[in-house]
C-alpha cells in the first residue's frame, strides 16, 4: 500500500447513476479549447458547478458535453506518429 493514499489506482468503473460529462476549457480569449478531464454528475447545473469549482479561477470559458455524444476520431497519420515516438522511446 503507498504511502499517498491519493496515488492509488481505481480500476472500478464509475458511479452508473450519474452521467459523464467532458470538460472543455480556454483559458485565454486567443487559446483554443483544449480538454480538461470529465465530470460525473445526474445534471448539467451539477456538472457546470463541479466544472466552475475545478476551473473557474483560471479559465475564460468552460464548455461541457454529454459523454456519450463526444466521438474519438483517430487520424491515420497521428497513428503513425505515436507508433514511431513508441519506437524510439
């Protein structure tokens, strides 16, 4: 057991009752939006306020979306990328 109880590894799956949330946020009117995690909540008011609490203080916007309606694309070149900075790691 480590001596951080916070650097334990949770391989449960989340609470099934509450739905998942991606965070976006733009910390800078000229960045772009960039993923900042996901959150569990039953609503979007639950999620927008654990997004606020997280990020609030240092983003210019925080944009959240349903989980379920994200969709991870995979390039073929970004493919090839990984496999080679895997290679010559």
């Amino acid at each position: 057991m480590p001596d951080d109880p916070l650097s334990v590894t949770v391989d449960e799956p989340r609470d099934a009752v509450s739905r998942e949330w991606e965070l976006f946020v733009r910390e800078h009117e000229s960045d772009p939006l960039t993923h900042a995690g996901s959150v569990s909540a039953p609503s979007a008011d639950i999620a927008r306020e654990q997004a606020r609490q997280l990020f609030d203080w240092s983003a210019e916007a925080l944009w959240l979306c349903p989980a379920e309606a994200v969709e991870r694309c995979q390039t073929e070149r970004a493919s090839a990328v990984a496999a080679t900075e895997v290679d010559e790691a």
